[in-house]
C-alpha cells in the first residue's frame, strides 16, 4: 500500500469545493480565521486547523504527518490579519521535519516581492535542492487553484500566476574531532530535524511579533513560542560563545545544537572551541539551511585539518 498523499496550505483563507477534487488524500488547511467553532465536514478529505501556523505545526508533529505539498500564497501581512511571514526562516525551520525528501512548493513570488522576501525565498535554501518548475512539467500545480479571487474569476489554471518549486532533501554533514576530543558537526539541514537528539537547541530568533488567533497568556508571540513554550532551547542572539559554554556547563549539557549567530564571526569563537570549557561537552552541531552560513567556521575547520 503507498504512502498518503498530503497537501498543507498555510494561512489558507476559506474552504474551497474544487479541493475536494485535488489527487491528495488529506489537505489541511491552516488559518487562525476560521475560529474554534469551524470544524469542517466529517467526510471531507479536507482537514481545517483554526491556530496559528505554528501551533498548527505543532499538532501536526504529534500527529506525525508529513507532506508532498506546501501552499503559501499571501499570508496577509499587508492586510487580512496575517501577523508573520510563513516564509521566515523560524517557520520554515521548525515545519522542515514535516516535509517529505521530495515536496513541491506552491507560492508567490510577486506577493514575497511586496514584503521583501522575494529574493531569498526563490532560492528555497531550506536543506533542499530546488527547482523551478514551469507550467508544462507533469508535477505542476496550478497555484491558482488555491487563490480565491481566481477561483471566484473561475480562472482556476492560470499559467501567469504563482510559482512552482520541487525540492529534494539535501541533507550534508561534516564531522571534525579537535585536539581537545570534542566532536564538531557542521550540518546543512534544520535543527528541528535532530530536536529528539540534543540536549539544548540554541536559536537565533528575536521576533516579538504576536501569533493569530486565540492564545494562552503564555505563549503570544514568536518568542514565547521558542523560548517560553519549550524546555529544551536558549535564545542565543545576544550571547557570546563564552556564555553559551557556561550555561550548558552549569545544565551538564553534553550535545548542543546551535543555529548561526554573531553576525557570521566566527574566528574567535574557532579558539575557545579548542579549550578545555569546550570540552565539557561531547559534542557541537553547527546546523544551518543557507549555503553561506557558517563559512568561515568552515573554513577554520578545513585549514587546521581537523575532519574525520
């Protein structure tokens, strides 16, 4: 028997019949619009999530779900009560574990454009390799189809509308020992993929922007979502590597995850990597989802001839 086939459009806006006739088995729709009391028809094979993105990503982990599809069209930053991009890459981050090795992505780059994400989206550097596909390869998907005034317009194939992407998992790790025995990985992937694995997930995100919909007094805003919510994680924007050390130092912490940080410096930190308060730890995972990130740790590593 085959896997199931699933589709998640994030910030979706209202159901649409034609979905129904879409080749998935399960669509889930996810907008903190539709309210707590709009739950769907039973038989559907559309599934409606009234949260926020990230708590709807949240439900979806537990269920372990994973998907073919991801459709992000206008997440109403500019107006419908959109209150984050669902292509930041904390969202994408923390939705990477959900997606399949292969998925195709269903946006808009004129849309990105207009509130300034355009260029970095269309590169889709999320631990993938990507592709642009055009309106005549058999994987296509119409993003029409999943705007409403071209559904109202029932101009559901517009060639002119909405970009198409196929992204295939681009896992790639480099292993170093150093001199001091600790064990340094440099992990092109999402930090969210190896959460089970660590003892302290180190995040780069500052973002007090509010999340949708309605909330508990504990988590309203990105940053609580990361850091309040979960037991597990240390905002690390503002902290030196000194610091990181002694606080896992002081929690015993022997596998550390971290994201990139320190504005891409990272000579001096190569140093204290060698010391002996490193090597309190076993271990060091330097993940990132950008090509550029963490180039000139990886260029310290490399030199001093440390891989494995």
């Amino acid at each position: 028997m085959s896997a199931s086939r699933n589709l998640l459009y994030l910030a979706s806006g209202s159901y649409h019949p034609i979905y129904e006739q879409l080749d998935f088995d399960k669509i889930y729709l996810v907008d903190h619009k539709f309210g707590n009391n709009q739950k769907g028809n039973i038989d559907s094979k559309v599934k409606l999530i009234a949260k926020d993105a990230l708590l709807a990503i949240d439900e979806l982990k537990r269920k372990n779900i994973l998907f073919d599809v991801v459709v992000s069209l206008n997440d109403g930053i500019q107006e419908g009560g959109g209150t984050y991009p669902m292509f930041s890459d904390a969202v994408i981050g923390y939705l990477n574990p959900l997606l399949n090795d292969e998925v195709l992505v269903v946006t808009d780059l004129n849309y990105l454009g207009s509130i300034k994400l355009a260029r970095n989206v269309s590169k889709m550097q999320f631990g993938f390799s990507s592709k642009k596909l055009g309106t005549n390869d058999p994987e296509y998907l119409y993003p029409s189809l999943f705007c409403n005034h071209r559904q109202h317009s029932n101009n559901f194939y517009d060639k002119a509308f909405g970009d198409v992407y196929k992204l295939s998992r681009k896992r790639k790790e480099n292993s170093f020992i150093l001199d001091n025995s600790l064990k340094i990985n440099l992990i092109q992937d999402s930090i969210w993929r190896d959460e089970q694995q660590l003892d302290l997930l180190g995040l780069n995100i500052d973002s007090d922007q509010p999340l949708g919909g309605q909330r508990g007094e504990k988590i309203n805003s990105i940053n609580d979502f990361f850091f309040k919510a979960k037991n597990n994680t240390l905002q690390i924007r503002d902290l030196s590597f000194e610091a990181i050390l002694q606080i896992c130092n002081a929690k015993n912490i022997k596998k550390l995850g971290l994201t990139p940080w320190l504005k891409g410096q990272y000579k001096a930190m190569f140093e204290i990597l060698k010391s002996p308060e490193a090597a309190m730890l076993d271990e060091i995972n330097f993940y990132h989802m950008r090509n550029t990130d963490f180039k000139e740790l990886y260029s310290c590593l490399l030199s001093a001839r440390f891989k494995v």
